[in-house]
C-alpha cells in the first residue's frame, strides 16, 4: 500500500476518546482543585472578620446590628415615605435608598430620551442639528461632572427668583430658590379599590395584547383584542371613581407669608442633581445610539427607501430596532456609571445614601463596618438589579438562532 493511502486512510480514523475511567479522574482531579480555592478564600474572609472583631474588641468599639433600631434623633431634608427625628436608623436607611433609587430612575429615563435625540440629530441631513449636537456631546464630555454638578447648584439655580417671586407654570408649579412645589395626591377611602382597578386593567392590557399579538403573526389581520386593554384600563378605574367617589384629592401648593404651604417639594439639590447627570450622562448615551445606528446596513435604509417609508418610518420601524441589539449593552454599563455618579450628591447636601446614611449615621453610632459593608451591598444591589433588567431586555431584541 502507498505512503499516501495509508495516511488517507489514517486521517479518516476518528481520535480515541479518553477512557470514562480517566474522564472522571479528571472531573475529580478540578473538583478537587476548586475545593481548594473556596477553601483559601473562605479561610482567608475568615482571618480578617476574626482579626477585625478582636481588634474592635481590643479598642471598645460596639459591632453589630443593633442600632438599627434605635433613634436617628435628626431630620433629612427630603423624604417620599414618613420620616420625623423620632424615626430609626432603619428607616434612615430605607429614606436615603428610596432618594437613591429615585434620583437614579428620573435621571436613566430623561438621560435615555436625550441622548436618543440627540445621537439621532448627529446623524442629521440637516447641517445646524448636527452641529448643535457635535457641540453638545463634544462640551458636556469633557467637563467633569462635579463641576457641572456645581454649576448647576451654585451658578444656575441661583438666578431663581425668591418665593415671593415664584415662576408660576401651569398645573399650579412654583419654581423659586427654595426648590420646585406642586400639587401632591392625597388618597381618600376609595383609593385602595382604584388602584386595584388600575392594576387588573394594566394586566388585562397585557394578557389581551399578548393575545392579539399572536392572532396577528398566526392570521395575518387585527383582532378587537387590541382595544380592550386600553378600554379596561380606563373603564374600571372610571366606575370606581364614580362608584366609589373621589380616590384622590390634589393639595395645591398655595404662597403664605414668605414661604409656599401645601403640596410637596423638591430640594434645588435634587433639580440640580437631575440636571446634571442627566446633560453628562446623555452625552454618552447619543454616542452609542450613533454608533449603533451606524452599525445597521444601509442596504436596510435603502431598501425601505425604495418601498417608500419616510425618513421617520424607516427609523422608527427598522433603523432603531436594529440598533439596539448594538446599544443595549454598553448602556448598561452607562446605567451602572449613572447609578455610581449619584453618590457625588454629597457634594452639594443631596440626602441621598451615601450622605446621609455613609455620612451623618455613621458619624452618629460610630460604627463604620456595619454601616459601609450596607451600603456597599445596597450599591451592590443596585447595580445587580440595573444589569439583570438590561440583559433581559437585550436578550429580548437580539435575534434568535432558529
């Protein structure tokens, strides 16, 4: 037989496979090695709580969750749940998260709607849009952002008139130097039963549109189900209200004396820490919404051209949807830095989680392990939950292998 014909023959032999005997001596021998690493860690976290509880002893400095329980004995500024001086450290704790977690949404949904605006004005025909946008994203990015941050609450804000001078806007809103007033709801007897017809309606919205979807894929044509979502969710919280009378009332914000009673108040420490995350951190975002409109072929664009969409079609139905399989993942990390950037409202007295709970409770019970290693895990939390909600909307927009 020939040289080549014995290696022919040898190449279509297929590589023998290890013996399930040494397979799973295999599998052992990295179990074995993973235990080890666990082993060094635990050992290692386990030598440092010791050490550290030994020298906490040593000093005289208290440990523990105690103080969780005890009185703050001090007011914070800005509250959405009912807080007084009487209050615990846990609920000082639940305040500031809750100022965290609101300041971080406000700022993730108007940063988000910007920069989608103006990453698409970069991308403009029109020659002063995309030169108004350069300016911006180019300015805004290379500002620091506690400087912004400081412009806003000691440059911008301060040109606000005083209360006696409030800037009115319709709905019965008072701009002034002492924040932003407007009118509060206050629940009456029927609330709890409007807020259920409310929940029911949203999902009968849901389940009818996931319904209608279907019968729209599988047939072809609309079916009714399309309106009763929008119907239930405004048919039943209607007839609770006219059954059960008025859910809500509206406390108007009205001037007295030299100040403004009634309603509810934002801090102009919280409209500056709005302002400022929201123009810094949009700057970036209309960058990846450039680069991911950029990254959509223009044989898509063209062809929809050819069918005849307009320019607003195209992007609203093919160009965006497209994009975002390449945007949603480095927005993500842009939410984290966003979330990560709200901690800079001690800066200016923002009661937020890091000032408040990290600042003033820790100087209060001196006991600084318990309270960082808190916020540390809250931060944690935080983020952990801003990466899951991304990554499951990003799951949901990429292709699917079929």
């Amino acid at each position: 037989m020939a040289l080549h014909e014995i290696s022919a023959e040898l190449g279509n032999v297929p590589a023998a496979r290890p013996a399930p005997s040494a397979r799973k001596k295999r599998h052992w021998r990295q179990y074995a090695l993973q235990a080890v690493i666990l082993l060094l860690i635990a050992g290692f976290i386990a030598y440092i709580v010791s050490n550290t509880l030994a020298n906490m002893d040593r000093l005289g400095i208290r440990y523990g969750l105690g103080f969780l329980g005890q009185a703050a004995h001090f007011d914070i500024s800005q509250h959405f749940i009912p807080y007084d001086a009487t209050s615990t450290y846990a609920t000082v704790f639940l305040v500031a998260l809750i100022n965290t977690v609101v300041l971080a949404v406000i700022c993730i949904v108007l940063s988000t709607i910007l920069g989608l605006v103006v990453g698409l004005f970069r991308l403009s025909t029109n020659p002063l849009l995309a030169f108004v946008a350069t300016l911006y994203v180019n300015v805004i990015r290379n500002i620091p952002l506690l400087l912004q941050l400081f412009y806003w609450y000691f440059a911008a804000l301060a040109t606000f008139p005083v209360v006696r001078q409030s800037i009115v806007l319709p709905g019965d809103i008072y701009l002034n130097r002492r924040g932003v007033f407007f009118a509060s709801p206050v629940p009456q007897q029927s609330f709890t039963a409007f807020a259920i017809a409310v929940l029911i309606g949203a999902a009968v919205w849901w389940f009818s549109g996931r319904s209608a979807r279907r019968h729209r894929i599988s047939t072809g044509h609309s079916t009714w189900l399309r309106w009763l979502g929008p119907a239930a969710i405004v048919v039943l919280p209607a007839l609770v209200w006219i059954v059960g009378g008025a859910s809500f009332v509206l406390d108007v914000p009205v001037p007295k004396g030299f100040n403004l009673t009634g309603g509810y108040s934002l801090l102009p420490e919280f409209a500056a820490m709005i302002m400022a995350l929201t123009f810094y951190n949009a700057a970036f975002i209309s960058e990846l919404v450039r680069g991911g409109v950029q990254s959509v072929a223009k044989g898509q664009t063209e062809a929809a051209t050819a069918l005849g969409l307009t320019r607003t079609q195209i992007y609203a139905k093919i160009t965006v949807p497209q994009a975002l399989r390449a945007i949603i993942p480095p927005l993500s990390t842009q939410y984290l830095q966003l979330l990560k950037a709200t901690s800079l409202g001690a800066a200016i007295a923002y009661p937020d989680l890091m000032l408040v709970f990290a600042g003033t409770a820790l100087a209060q019970t001196s006991q600084p392990i318990e309270i960082m290693i808190i916020t540390l895990l809250a931060y944690l939390v935080l983020g952990l939950g801003i990466a899951a909600a991304t990554n499951l909307f990003n799951r949901r927009v990429q292709i699917r292998e079929r």
